[in-house]
C-alpha cells in the first residue's frame, strides 16, 4: 500500500486520474514521460481497457450511482467480468467487509449516508477484481470514528486479498498508519519519498503534516518554511 500526501492542488488527484486513464476524459493528457503497469505501458489506453488491466478507480467524493440501488451499484463494479461464480463470490465479500450494506441492498444510494457510500464507493470497486485500486480521498467528509473503520477495513483488504492500494489522503496520520510507503507532493512534485516509518520522522512533515510536535508555528514561520523547503535542497 503506497499513500501520497499533500494540500489541496499539489497534484494528488490529477496523479490517479493520469494512471486510470480519467484524465483524457477531461481533456487532460500525459505529455511526459510514460506510466507502467506490470511492465505494460497503460497511459494511451482508455479507461476501459485499464479497467481490464485490473486498475480500478474510486474517486473523491464517492460518486456512487445515487438512483440505482445498493445491489445494483455493487452489480455496476462486475460489469466486465462474465465468471458467474467469481461475481457471487465477490459479492458475498462485499457484504463481508460492510456488514451494514447487506440490511440496505435494496436502497437507492442516494439516501446512504457518507460513510455509507463510500462503504459502496469501495465495494464497487472490489467487484471488479481489480490488482490495484487507486483511492481517492477517502476520509473526505466522515467522522473520525467512520475514518478509523473504514481505514481498517482498506488495510484488511490489502493484506486478505492481496490488492496494491495507492491512496491519496490529506488525513496524513491515518494514511501513514496503514501506508508501508509514502510519496509527499506539493506544487505538482514529489518533494519527499520513502517508507512510511522514515516520513513520519521527518521533522517538515511532523510539523506541516502531523499536527506539529513542539512549539506551535506562527504564520511568518509558515511562509519562512514555503520559501525554505529543506527537502528540496
């Protein structure tokens, strides 16, 4: 599991959008460089076909299909799959991982609450069998008590079904304490890389990232810092 980090408009999201293949759909493109998935070079695929390779989008903010049910949100994710006993399988997973689903397969999504749809964002995603699942944000707009267990729930799917996760989170402690490495950008860079143990000591980021730990920082210390950038030296 790989987290990256970072403010609003570092890249993050723009960063997933390039490797699903989203991007184009915005009119956007990969101009430099290529990007590579099991060796396979996927950036001039459509995002169909990278679905098939077995990477599988949930964006920000959820974005479930609201008029349809539970049940058929979660039919949405195997829409490529024709393994019948593979479907059922991963269905029964599904309501295995968020046991509250199964009491709502027949509501429409729209009426879930937060933190339910992104119980459903993710299980979607699990129907397409997918290798790697790229999260976006997914502590947007929850609970702390909701962030825990759903951060739970991402690490027993890495580790149970052996699923690469790239996540993109601006809730750094909790990304950190599921992540085994980070990558931290800003301004459209990668300012700092490593294991998860070796960010979480760097004295920036405790700073900036993880709530500080020491004297707390004025706002000319703040900019100070921007024009400082220690690790871009």
């Amino acid at each position: 599991m790989i987290c990256i980090l970072g403010p609003n408009g570092a890249g993050k999201s723009t960063t997933l959008k390039a490797i699903s293949g989203l991007l184009a759909t915005e009119e956007g493109e990969v101009t430099d460089g290529a990007i590579e998935f099991e060796e396979q070079r996927i950036d001039k695929l459509l995002p169909e076909d990278i679905v098939r390779r077995g990477i599988f989008q949930v964006m920000e903010g959820r974005r479930v299909f609201e008029d349809l049910t539970v049940d058929e949100n979660i039919t949405m994710g195997g829409f490529i799959r024709r393994d019948r006993a593979g479907l059922k399988r991963d269905r029964d997973l599904c309501f295995d991982y968020f046991p509250q689903l199964k009491a709502l397969r027949g509501k429409l999504a729209g009426y879930l609450s937060g933190g339910e749809q992104q119980m459903l964002a993710i299980s979607r995603a699990l129907m397409a069998r997918p290798r790697c699942i790229l999260l976006d944000e997914p502590s947007l707009g929850l609970s702390p008590k909701l962030v825990q267990e759903i951060f739970g729930i991402i690490k027993r799917i890495n580790e149970q079904e052996k699923t690469t996760i790239l996540l993109v989170e601006q809730n750094a402690n909790q990304a950190l304490a599921i992540a085994h490495f980070a990558y931290l950008m800003e301004g459209g860079r990668v300012v700092l890389e490593g294991d998860t143990e070796k960010v979480k000591n760097n004295e920036d980021v405790k700073e900036f990232y993880l709530g500080g730990a020491g004297e707390k920082k004025n706002y000319k210390a703040v900019k100070s810092y921007r024009r400082r950038k220690r690790w871009l030296s």
